[in-house]
C-alpha cells in the first residue's frame, strides 16, 4: 500500500500541494487527475523523493518511506530522462544495471520490452532518431524494467498511438494483477474511466474528489433523458423537476422532489413517451463538477 498523508509543498508564497492525501492500494489502478498547475507532478516528485516534503508524509506499507523502498519504485517522470545520443538497448541495460539486475538479465529485459512495444528492431538506434512516440515508448519500458514494487507514472500515454495505448495499458493490468499499485496520472479523461479502479482530482493543489468511478457517479445529482411526442416544455412547470435543456422534442432534466414515476406518469398523460433513461455522468462531466 502506497500511501500521501497530508503533503505539504511550497515554493515560496505559492502553496502548491496543500494537504493532499489519498491512497493508492495494491492491485489497483489510480488514476490523478487535474488541470496544469493543480500539483500532481509536484505531488509525485515527493513521493519518489525528488522534491522535498514540507509537510505531511508518504508512507510505504504503513510506514514512512525510506530511500531503499524508492529504488523499487517505477517511474516515470514529466519531462524524459533519457540520454538522447545513446543506444536504445544500452542505456536500458545500464538503468536495469542500476536497479540490481545482472547484466544478463538486464539485456534479456530489455530486449523483452522493445519487442513487446514495437521496438525489436530499432534497439542499436539512437534514442533521439526514433519517433517522439517510440521515445515514450523506450522511456515507459525503462520505468518498469527492475519489475517495480509500485509505478509512479506522470503522462505515460502522452504521444503515443493507439495500438501503443493498448499496449500500455495492457502492461499496467499485468503489473496491477500481480499486486503492484500503480498511480498515473492523465488529462486523457476517456482513458482514465477506461482503466482506473479509483481516481484521485486534484485542483488548486487540494484534492477535490476521489475514490471509484462509481462512488463519484453516486455524488452527482441523478440526471435523466427524456423523448416525448410533443413538445417537452411542460417540465418546466411541473415541481421538483429542473430542466437542463431541450432539444425539439427531447429534454435532459435533474430531479429534486419528485419521483422518475411521478414524470413518467405525467408524461404518458400528455402523449408518448420514446424514450426515458438515466443519463450516467463520464468522468469528463465529474471533472468538471468538482473542480468547477
């Protein structure tokens, strides 16, 4: 279990992170989402000990995290650590190297991601001669090449393609299956309700929601779409109904005080009904309610 207790980071006036906790347990998917400057790339420099912690702390299986926990750790960082003018298949032998592997490991690895990501053919190329795409590529095969006890991901599907999503999300499932938590974060909200056992939203450097797509949806007032054969002005009169908006015949509305029946009922009196259905909010949509 991977846990944020209360994290505290300033630069000077600016609070950045102002008492963020969360939790990312094992076997989990976590998804931190935010706008730019809400504060999830500082949040995870201190979770990795790269930025000091002003106040609060990360804790690692219950206790306060310590340098040789971080070196299991996978991950990934905003802006790309890799060296540009060398070989793919070197420098992920030498950062496995790093990490404890031995140098026959350390190549069997490596040789196993690039082929795994597209890359197989390409391993003697210099890092910066490949695609902006296929350097993400070589980079997300660095973070997880000592098979890390939890990944720290900042924007791993950045730049890539399709095929290369589906790839990458099928490796995080793998390391997901076998117990490890894993927190990334996304501004790519359709993929994050995609794979995502919970979420952490964070704005203005406090978090603002979280737990599972489900429990988030639970906190929205219900919405509903309803098609009549006539005009759908009606609702706008009946009580405890708030009309969202129409559209010819068709109308999105929230109930308050009043029953689903109690509109059906009513509707029915006036004519046909074509269509009544619970609208399910995206994560787009509780993105935006909580941060708003």
């Amino acid at each position: 279990m991977l846990e944020v207790a209360q994290l505290i980071r300033r630069f000077g006036d600016n609070v950045a992170v102002d008492e963020v906790s969360f939790t990312v347990p094992p076997g989990a998917l976590t998804g931190f989402v935010g706008g730019n400057g809400a504060g999830k790339t500082t949040t995870m420099r201190m979770i990795m000990g790269v930025l000091a912690v002003h106040g609060g702390e990360v804790r690692w299986d219950g206790r306060a995290v310590t340098a040789l926990d971080r070196r299991s750790f996978g991950y990934m960082p905003e802006e790309r650590g890799l060296y540009p003018k060398q070989p793919v298949l070197d420098q992920l032998v030498y950062l496995a190297r790093l990490r404890g592997l031995s140098a026959a490991e350390a190549k069997a690895r490596a040789a196993e991601l690039l082929e795994r990501f597209g890359l197989g053919d390409r391993s003697k190329d210099k890092l910066e001669s490949l695609s902006l795409g296929n350097q993400q590529r070589v980079q997300i095969a660095a973070a997880v090449i000592a098979q890390p006890t939890a990944l720290i991901l900042d924007e791993p599907f950045s730049g890539l393609d399709p095929v290369a999503v589906d790839s990458m999300a099928e490796l995080l499932r793998e390391y997901a299956g076998q117990g490890v938590p894993v927190l990334f974060s996304s501004h790519q909200l359709d993929l994050v309700e995609r794979l995502c056992d919970q979420l952490v939203i964070l704005a203005a450097g406090r978090v603002v929601g979280q737990g599972t797509v489900a429990a988030l949806r639970a906190t929205s007032a219900a919405r509903y779409r309803l098609v009549v054969g006539s005009d759908p002005g009606w609702l706008r009169e009946f009580a405890g109904v708030r009309v969202l908006e129409t559209n010819g015949s068709a109308a999105v509305i929230e109930l308050a005080d009043t029953s689903t029946d109690a509109v059906l009922a009513e509707a029915l009196a006036r004519g046909s009904v074509r269509e009544f259905a619970e609208l399910r909010p995206t994560v787009a949509e509780i993105y935006r309610e909580v941060t708003a």
